[in-house]
C-alpha cells in the first residue's frame, strides 16, 4: 500500500497518470461508441463528460505533485486525493458496464459489459500500480457494480461462470498490483542507497583531494625551505672545513699536545661528511621542488665515466674490487648536463663499490639503445637486494635490510638523486637485483638527447643485443 507520505510513490503515480492521459481518453472514446449498440446516446455522453472531468481532475493533482512535491501532512492529502480519484474512476467504469448489462437483458450485453470491467481494471492496474490501495478499491467497485447489474438483469446458469471468472481475473489483476508496488518500493530503495552510496563515494573523494593537496603542498613548502637553506648551511660549513684544515696542517706552528692534531683531522673529516650530506639534500630538494635546472652542453658519456673511475680507482683498488669499462665506438655526444651525468656516475659506481666484497667485479658499460638513444650500465657482483625492497631503495632516504646489517655508510639519497636527475633529462632510470647475485643499474638517454646521430647506431644495434645489451634497449 502506497504510504501517504512517500513523496516518492505519488511522483510516480503523478507521471504515470500524466504521460497515459491521452491513451485513457482514446479508450473511453471507443468504449463509448460500442456501448451505443446497447444503450441510448444521452447516458452515454453523460458518461463521457464525467470521464472527461476525473480525466482533468486526474491532470490536474498530477502537475501540483510534481510541480510542488511536499513531504508529511500535504503528501498524506495528496495521496488521499489519489484514492478518491481512483475510487471515482471505478464508479464511473463500473456504472457503464453495469448498466449495459442490467438494461440490455441479453449475452452480448454480457459479455460486453465483462469486457469493459476487465479492460478498464487491467488499463487501471497498469497506471496506478505505485498505490495498490487505490487500484483495489477502483477494482472492488467496478466488480460490484457489474455484478450489481447481472443480479438486476437476472442471472442464468450461463452467465454464472462468466461472472466467476471476471471475478478471478479481478483478484488477479489486484495481486499483480501489489507485486508491481513492491518492485517499485524496492526500486526505490535500490536507487535511495546507490544515491547515498554516491555521495559519500564523492565526499570521500573530496576528503581525499583536499589531503592530497595538503600533502604535496607541505611537501613541496618542505622542498622549498631546503633549497633555499643552500647558502646559510654552507657558510659555517666552509668556514669549520677551511679552520679545520689550518688546524689540521699546522700552518701555524705544530700542536703542543699530539691529540689536537687528531681531533683536527675528525673535525675536517667530519665536515667533509656532512657537506656531501647536505649536497645530497640541497640536490634533492631542488629537484622535488622543480628549481634544479639543466646547464645542457655537449657531453661525451666515455668522457665523463672515464674521469670518475679514475676518481674512485684508489678506493676499489683499497678493496681488491676491479672496475671494467666498455664503450661502443663511435658513439657521439649528449646534450645534457655534464656535472648531474658525472654526479648519476659517481653516485652509482660509489654504491657499486660499497656494495661489492672484496676481490668482486663492477662492469660499466657504455653504448647505443636499439631506439637511437644512449645507456650506461653498472652491474656489480655485490650482495644484490631483495626484490621487495627495491620500492625502499629508490624512495629518500631508504636503506634495504643488508646496507643497515652491514652497516655500510650512506644517507640513503644516491639512488632516490640519480632517479630523479636521469627523468630531469627525459630519460629512463632502471633496477634490477638479485639477492646475492648483484645489482645492474640503467640509465637511458631518449634519441632527442644525441646531438649527431651516426650510421654507427644501426651498425652497432646488433653487437649490442649480442653484448646483452637488449633488455636495455627496450
């Protein structure tokens, strides 16, 4: 039953009741003009002009429900009105078909009359559905007064079944009305809770949007504050860096006790440490908060990795580790940024070796991509890292489990500073690691970047795959 106050159900029945206005009044015309075979012309278009006005009535309450949809006490009169509509409506169906058959007095006047009441329920049970309270009643009605007219004209054992089975089919259309009211009820439902559902989806999202927004603005707040610390952090450095190596030389006269010397070289070692700290830092700042920028000049990759093993040959030496190089000939150079490429070489060969056990091996290779860019690569025989803490290592800061079990030094920015450097150069950072086995870093340069392309790079694309360079390639 359609609950007074369930603005929802009236709305429906409003627009059913609008949108079928033309289909009723086509079925009351034809209804009309067949009952003329049995009755005279003056009930009949009595009969349409009271059709005419619950029909206007009808169109009426459905565009104030629907114009002004009302919950409470204006909803539970508006659903009343809505019974009494449908109760008139049965009335006025029923007094026609009854009447046919009570003053006709034979079987087609029967048979059009039963007609007429199923018809006119079915058509009232398919619009009103959404107030099964209403459809009842019009249906009693019309089934009553039909009923009334077949005991006026007398019944006969002929008409009897007739009459039983108009009654099933009454009972039957009822129950399909309720049926039909509790789909919509659970339509209702359905749609109240993907609604609810919706909104808290798009207040969560917004939840999260505002945090999101929060977050990288603090982050790059974070980011900002330590690019600009560049200069205050650096000026007392250099200044315990530069008093530190006076006192650390003598320059001045030696030291009237010998442990000042060594508290003289902890000082300028100390210092040393915490400048490449805080250029890791600054360096990594500046790049988060897009401030670094590329001073692109022409640069040669064998150049610049021979410069930086030379720079580091006395401390792999110091670890019996040896480092091989290998370019491609001919390869020509880059535009790019020479000091952050020689900075992406230290950084990796530095962690090459400090991973590497003594008597291991570091391979650093050089040469072209099978797309016309350029790649380095160093693979080392080292510990390796667990597949699962490779996220960690790339992140700032981040140390896998066996750098900390090793206690091997560093901040943990090297790997996080080269990432971001190689894609500051539109490039292609990539890791590979197996535990114990070792570690292969590479860093591709895209074609744009070759300042004079050569036919070397076709020449040399197959040498390439066969020096298992292919997975670099791709």
């Amino acid at each position: 039953m359609l609950h007074p106050c369930d603005a929802r159900m009236l709305s429906l029945i409003a627009r059913a009741l609008l949108e079928s206005g033309v289909l009723v009044a086509g079925f009351v015309c034809v209804v009309a003009m067949l009952a003329l075979f049995f009755v005279p012309i003056g009930p009949v278009i009595a009969w349409l002009g009271v059709q005419a006005v619950l029909l206007g009535l009808g169109r009426r309450l459905a565009a104030r429900i629907l114009d002004w949809p009302e919950e409470g006490a204006l909803a539970a009169h508006r659903g009343l009105r809505l019974v009494g509509l449908e109760a008139a409506r049965g009335l006025a169906w029923g007094a026609l078909a009854g009447g046919v058959i009570a003053t006709s007095g034979h079987a087609a006047a029967d048979a059009f009359g039963l007609m007429t009441l199923l018809s006119a329920s079915a058509l009232t049970a398919t619009i009103g559905a959404s107030s099964p309270a209403s459809i009842a009643g019009a249906i009693l009605l019309m089934t009553a007064m039909v009923l009334l007219g077949l005991v006026t004209a007398g019944l006969d054992l002929a008409t009897v079944p007739l009459a039983a089975l108009g009654c099933c089919a009454q009972l039957y259309l009822v129950g399909i009305a309720y049926k039909l009211h509790a789909t919509a009820l659970e339509t209702a439902s359905i749609q109240d809770e993907k609604d609810d559902l919706i909104a808290e989806l798009e207040s969560a999202r917004a939840v999260s949007d505002l945090a999101r927004r929060r977050a990288e603005d603090a982050n790059l707040a974070k980011s900002r504050f330590l690019a600009a610390m560049s200069h205050e952090l650096r000026t007392p450095l250099n200044a315990i860096l530069g008093f530190s190596e006076v006192m650390k030389g003598e320059l001045f006269g030696a030291h009237s006790v010998a442990s000042y010397r060594e508290y003289s070289n902890d000082i300028h070692a100390s210092g040393q440490h915490l400048l490449v700290l805080i250029d890791e830092i600054l360096d990594l700042s500046r790049i988060e908060a897009g401030r670094f920028e590329l001073k692109e000049d022409t640069v040669r990759l064998a150049s610049v990795v021979a410069a930086c093993k030379h720079l580091l040959d006395l401390r792999a030496k110091g670890r019996r580790i040896s480092v091989e190089t290998s370019a491609e000939p001919g390869l020509p150079p880059l535009r790019a940024d020479e000091r952050a490429i020689r900075q992406m070489v230290l950084n990796l060969l530095s962690n090459a070796i400090s991973f590497t056990p003594p008597g291991g091996e570091i391979s650093f290779k050089i040469g072209w991509t099978g797309r016309g860019g350029q790649y380095f690569s160093v693979r080392d025989s080292g510990t390796g890292i667990p597949e699962e803490e490779i996220p960690t290592v790339l992140t700032p800061f981040g140390r896998g489990t066996l750098a900390q079990e090793c206690g091997e030094q560093g901040t943990g920015l090297g790997l996080a500073i080269v990432k971001g450097l190689v894609e500051l150069h539109g490039g292609t950072f990539l890791l590979r690691s197996k535990l114990h086995e070792g570690t292969e870093v590479v860093v591709i340069f895209p074609p744009e970047r070759v300042s004079a392309p050569t036919a070397a790079c076709g020449r040399n694309e197959s040498a390439a795959a066969a020096k298992g360079t292919r997975a670099q390639s791709a």
